[in-house]
C-alpha cells in the first residue's frame, strides 16, 4: 500500500466519524448516521472524479473503503461523551480530515495530467465537498459558506505549500504529509484567533 492511499484511507475513515458525530448532532438514527458517513467520507472525492474524468469513481468496487465507512459509524455509536468533548472532537477529525484529503486531491489531480492550479483545486474540493453535501442534507448552512474560521483557505495554502516545496524537495511523502500538518495548524489556529476572511 502506498503512502498516498494510507493518506486517503485514513481521511476516510476520520471523516466517516465526522459525518456520523454530525447525523448524531441531528438526533438521526443509525441509518442516517451511515448515510452521513458515506456522504461526507465520498462525496468530496466522487465530485473530483467526476470532474477529472476518472471512471469508476474512487469508491466503487473498494471493499476497504466501505469497511472504514461502516468502522467509523460503528466506532461513533459506541463513543460516549459529554457534549462539550463531543463538540470538541467533532471539530479535530473535521481538521484532520481537511488536511488528509487536501493532499490526496492535489495529489490525484497531479498523477491524472492536471496543472498545479487545478489540482489545488481539486484538493480544495475533495476536502470540503462532503461535508457540505452532508450538511445541505442536515439543512444546515454549509461550514464552507459560513462567515468564521479558515475552512477552505486553510485547505488552499496548506496545497499551495505543498506545490511548491514539491517544485524543490523529491521526498513526495514527506511533502504530502506536511501539506497535512499546515492545514489541521491552520484549522486549528484560525478557530482559536477567531481569524476570518472580509466580509464580500
């Protein structure tokens, strides 16, 4: 198994827990919670495969991934914890999430023939795209269009370091795996210094 998909496994199965803590914020019941999971564990990736033209799309006929999906509803129904941690620990996975498949977009984008530019895109994509499905079905507004913390911006300088350390330094994972630490740094940073874009 290559870094890359140890990367993007493991962001699914972060963002599976974070799809099932949601549909538990929503009071859903089990099914709810693996529908959640799934949307937001796939729907960034399936929007990018769609786009780049990849076919099947990432998901299809990967048992692996089905079973992380499943893995994290089924770790969250037996998580309990107080709401104050609950919230708490939503919030991490969320960021740890964001930088998982940022680095797993651009890198996709890359080996499928895409300039920097939209591959930084497609990173950009695959990282909150699911969460803002799964939260159009909780109708809820989208933490991607929510005025606060760096949501998308912390995905897009995290991938913008990475396209140009990897323009100086060969070591692709170590590059890949410091695209992740900017974005869940700045994730976290900018909640804490409430750091926010201008208002349009």
């Amino acid at each position: 198994m290559s870094f890359l998909q140890i990367i993007s496994y493991t962001g699914i199965f972060i963002f599976a827990i974070t799809g099932a803590l949601k549909a538990r914020a929503y009071k859903m019941d089990i099914f709810g919670g693996i529908v959640l999971a799934f949307v937001t564990a796939y729907g960034g990736g399936t929007l990018r495969d769609i786009l780049i033209g990849i076919k099947p799309v990432n998901w299809i006929n990967d048992n692996l991934a089905l079973l992380l999906v499943l893995s994290g509803t089924a770790f969250t129904f037996f998580l309990k914890e107080n709401l104050r941690r609950f919230n708490r620990f939503v919030f991490f996975t969320d960021a740890i999430g964001l930088g998982l498949f940022t680095a797993t977009g651009i890198k996709i984008g890359l080996l499928n023939g895409l300039n920097e530019t939209y591959s930084l895109i497609m990173g950009v994509i695959t990282a909150t795209f699911g969460g803002l499905i799964a939260d159009i079905l909780c109708n809820a507004v989208p933490n991607l269009l929510k005025r606060g913390e760096l949501y998308a911006t912390a995905c897009a300088i995290g991938g913008a370091v990475y396209l140009l350390i990897s323009r100086f330094f060969e070591t692709r994972d170590l590059n890949l795996l410091v695209c992740v630490i900017i974005v869940v740094a700045l994730r976290i940073y900018s909640k804490r210094k409430r750091l926010m874009l201008p208002e349009i």
